[in-house]
C-alpha cells in the first residue's frame, strides 16, 4: 500500500482540474474547422473574363455569383454566365475541384460545359457550349 501526505480533498480538486484542462483541450482540437473542399470553393462571386470565337464581340467581361443548390450539396448554380443575367442559372455537379454543367436549356438555347479551380482556389477556368455566342471559354477570379 503507498502512503502519501496528500489529503483526498486536495487530490479530488487536481483531478477535476486536470479533467477540466482535459476536456477544454480535446474540445478545442476536435472543434477546429475543416479547409473547404468541393463545393464550398466554388461559392461566391467571381470577376469573369470570356471569349467566345465565333461572337460578334471580341471579350466579354462580367460577374457570376456561384450558390449551392437547394436539391444536393454536390450541385452549384452558376448566376449570369455569359452575361445572361442574374435570373438564369446554369446548374453543375462538384466532383472535388471540377464541375460538369448539365445539359439545359436557358432562353431557346441548349448550355453543357465544364471546369476547374485552381490549386490556390483563387481563379475557376471553364467553357461552355451554348447560348448566342456558340462555344466559350472562360477565367474567373474571385471578387475582392
């Protein structure tokens, strides 16, 4: 049997300090958020810079703004791409860090497409088939 001059008061008080410190410390590690993957890279707003070859305008420079989709986490719908408007949307599936945009029709005219982020997630690249101007392709930046 080990005898000890700590009194079980004192020895009860650092084991629920202890516990305390414990508890606080795995909270903190098991609460630290996760880098953004998938679809939440995507989300925003981004400064668009497009060319379409077979336009009757040379460049074509706008904003998107990029939301999840209300039907699956997976999906995003991309707000205003080739400047059609904020009130049509294209709609794609995430898969990492690329996208494939559904075939659909938006005002008569049939959009597929796809793309990419960067590694530094700072810039989308896409093209797109579709729409008045044919095929495009695209840069985004995000907007600051």
């Amino acid at each position: 049997m080990i005898r000890t001059n700590v009194k079980p008061e004192k020895l009860y008080g650092s084991l629920v300090i202890l516990n305390f410190i414990f508890f606080i410390t795995m909270s903190v590690s098991c609460n630290k958020s996760e880098p953004a993957t998938g679809t939440a890279w995507f989300l925003g707003n981004w400064l668009v810079s497009e060319t379409c070859p077979s336009a009757t305008v040379p460049d074509n420079f706008y904003r998107i703004e990029v939301k999840r989709s209300d039907e699956n986490d997976d999906i995003i719908v991309l707000f205003n791409i080739g400047a059609l408007g904020s009130n049509f949307g294209l709609r794609a599936m995430v898969e990492k860090d690329s996208f494939i945009i559904f075939p659909q029709e938006i005002l008569g005219h049939a959009f597929s497409g796809s793309g990419y982020i960067n590694n530094r997630k700072d810039s989308i690249y896409y093209q797109w088939h579709g729409g008045p101007n044919g095929f495009c392709t695209a840069q985004a930046q995000t907007e600051i």
